[in-house]
C-alpha cells in the first residue's frame, strides 16, 4: 500500500466497491431472471396444462354422466335434446383442451403418458359417437312406438355403455396419471422458484454485507494511508516554524504523500542552510563591528594626542615668537637669516590652520577663555618684516 500512488488507491477502491455493487446487481438479476422463468413456467405451462387436463377430466365426467341419463326410459324427448347439446358442448370443450395441451412443452413423463392418452380417447370417442348414435335410434323407436324395436336399441345401449364405461376408465386413468405428473412438476417448479428466490435473497443480503464492509475496510485504510502521513507532515512543519531544522520527516513511501516528505525534507535542510549562512553573516558583521569600534577609539586616542602635542608646539611656537619680538634687535641687511627663522614657523601655522577645530583643544582654550593661537601667530609673524625694516633703517 505505501508504493502504490494516491490515485490509484482511491480509483482501486472505488473500482472495487462498484464491481462489489455490480457482482450482487448480476446475481440479483440472474436470480430475477430464473424467478421469473420459474413463474412463467408455473404460470404459461404447468398451471395451463393442469387446467387443461382437469378440463379433460370434468367434461369427460360429465359427458359419462349424461350418457348414463340416457337409460331412463322415462327421459323426454325435451330433456334428451338438451343432453345431446350438452355432450356437444362438452366434447368441443375437451376439443380445445387437448389443442391447449398438444402446444404446451412436456417432460419426458408427460410426453410419454399423452402418447399413452390419445389412443385412449380415441377409442373412448368411437365408444361414445356409437352410444349417441344408439341413444338416438332409441328416441326414434320410442317415437314410433315399436316396443321390439326399442327394447332391442335400449340392450344395445345397456351392452354399448359398459364400453364406454371400460374406456372412459382407461383414458381416466392415464389421464389422472398424466395430472399427477403435472402437479408433481408444477411442484417442483414452486419450489425451484422458493429456492431461487432465497438463493438470490441471500447471495444479495451477503453481497450487500460484504460490500458493505469492505467499503468500510478500504475507506479505513485509505484513510489512515492519508491521515496518519499527513498528520506527521503537520507537526515536522510546526517544529520546522518554530526553528527547529535538525529534525527529518521518516516516511517510506512512495506516492504524493512520500514525495511530499522528500520535499519538506529538502525545504527545512535549505532552511536550515540558510538560516545557518545568516548566522555566519551575522557574526561577522557583528565581529567586523567590534574592530570598526576599536579602529575609532584608537584613532580618537591618537587625535586627541595629536592635538595635545600640537597645542604644546603652539605654545612653543608663540613662546618663540615673543622672545623674539621682546628682544627687537636689529637685522643684518641680508634678510636671509630671519627667512631661515620665519619660513618654518609659517609653514607650521599653515599646517595648523588646515586641522580642524579639536573639541579637547577648542575645549581647553574656552575653559582658559583664550582664542586660538593661529590669530596671535599670524599677528606675529606679519610684523616681523616690519620690524625687519626698522632695525635696517
């Protein structure tokens, strides 16, 4: 089940439910089918042939009945003729049963025993036409009041009936045996339907039953097949949210479910990669700064000392340039010496213009509630000329 893809699982199931559906749908109607060639059976055959053949027995009965009215002498002539039509009525019923019969598909049993009653009736038939034919002379006699002649007619009708009485037995026999057979496979066909329709009724309930519970037994494992791997994509997905990325999703498989874990797999050692590449960058930067930091405090340390060291030049420098200016003895003629002297500290004041403004220097001469040194230089030097001239003058 876990190599087989997640499509295939669900149309196998599918499939599998409706060949169960169509499996009790075919007994359910081969069932139907054979219930209903059962009752067609029963119902175009054996009931038929039952019927027939009782009609057979019934006019047979009553034609014998008849006949046996027919030796009451005192029988009018009335009553004689309604007895006529009644055997002609029921020799054409009997006519059209055994047309009726003659159709119908027999077994073997019946085949045998109507080949048996034809013959019979046939000769019951003759029995019978040769009994109304006597009957007949006898109601002539009796009309034209010749007493021999009648009681000879009435011994011929005596004599006459005892055959009809020994042929309507044989063919009655047959017959009652050909009935039995009848209701015997008119029997058996009730019970092959009963038996049908419970073969059917229980191949249908256990069809039924066993779709039933194997639907409930795929949908199950389908179910869980999806539900249990998805339930741990859920939680290896929370862990990987919360930053967790050591942790690996174990799913052997391979449909949707089982490539969807290689993928959450992939994605949170990315993640993982990532996040770690960050971290490096992070601490780097945050390395990089420290010594930035470092860098600046050593160069203010080594700008503050600077400026010290400059401010005491200055100092220096001003403490020079005073001396000199209180000591104002005359120049030599040749400016060249004091040019040595001047050009060093012109080029210091330079220097020390193009600096900018140091807070701790700045600061100190506020404190002292001097201004920079660079105004009194510049002072100093531009009256060194002129005195330079005076003295030469």
């Amino acid at each position: 089940m876990k190599n087989i893809r997640l499509l295939t699982k669900l149309l196998g199931g599918f499939i599998t439910v409706s060949l169960i559906v169509l499996a009790v749908g075919l007994v359910g109607l081969i069932g139907a089918r054979g219930l209903n060639a059962s009752v067609v059976d029963l119902g175009r055959n054996r009931l038929t042939a039952v019927k027939s053949l009782d009609q057979i027995a019934i006019q047979q009965s009553r034609i014998e009945s008849y006949e046996h009215s027919f030796m009451d002498k005192g029988l009018d002539q009335g009553a004689a003729q309604e007895n006529f039509k009644k055997i002609n009525d029921s020799r054409k019923a009997i006519d059209d049963s055994v047309k009726v019969y003659e159709l119908l598909p027999k077994s073997k049993d019946e085949q045998d025993l109507w080949n048996q009653l034809k013959p019979a009736l046939d000769s019951w038939w003759r029995a019978d036409r040769d009994f109304i034919t006597l009957v007949q002379a006898f109601q002539q006699s009796l009309q034209n009041a010749f007493s021999n002649s009648s009681d000879d007619s009435y011994a011929a009708m005596s004599n006459q009936i005892f055959e009809n009485r020994t042929t309507f037995g044989t063919s009655n026999d047959i017959l009652q045996k050909l009935l039995r057979v009848n209701d015997q496979q008119a029997s058996m066909a009730v019970r092959h339907a009963a038996a049908t329709g419970q073969l059917v009724e229980l191949i249908c309930a256990a069809g039924m039953g066993a779709g039933v519970l194997l639907a409930l037994i795929l949908g199950a494992l389908l179910a869980l097949s999806i539900a249990r791997p998805l339930a741990k994509g859920v939680a290896f997905a929370e862990v990987v949210a919360r930053g967790d990325f050591t942790r690996t999703l174990d799913l052997d498989r391979k449909d949707e479910v089982g490539k969807l874990a290689e993928a959450l797999n992939t994605m949170a050692a990315k993640l993982g990669g990532v996040v770690a590449t960050i971290q490096e960058s992070a601490e780097q930067v945050a390395s990089a700064s420290q010594q930035i930091t470092s860098s600046a405090v050593n160069l203010a340390e080594g700008a503050q000392s600077q400026a010290s060291t400059l401010e005491e030049t200055s100092a220096s420098v001003e403490e020079l340039t005073s001396t000199l200016n209180s000591r104002r003895r005359p120049l030599s003629k040749d400016p060249a010496p004091w040019r040595r002297c001047t050009d060093p500290l012109r080029r210091f004041q330079e220097v020390s213009g193009r600096l900018p403004a140091l807070p701790g220097n700045q600061s100190r001469k506020r404190l002292k509630g001097e201004e920079p040194s660079s105004r009194s230089w510049k002072e100093s030097t531009s009256s060194l000329p002129a005195r330079k001239r005076s003295g030469e003058s």
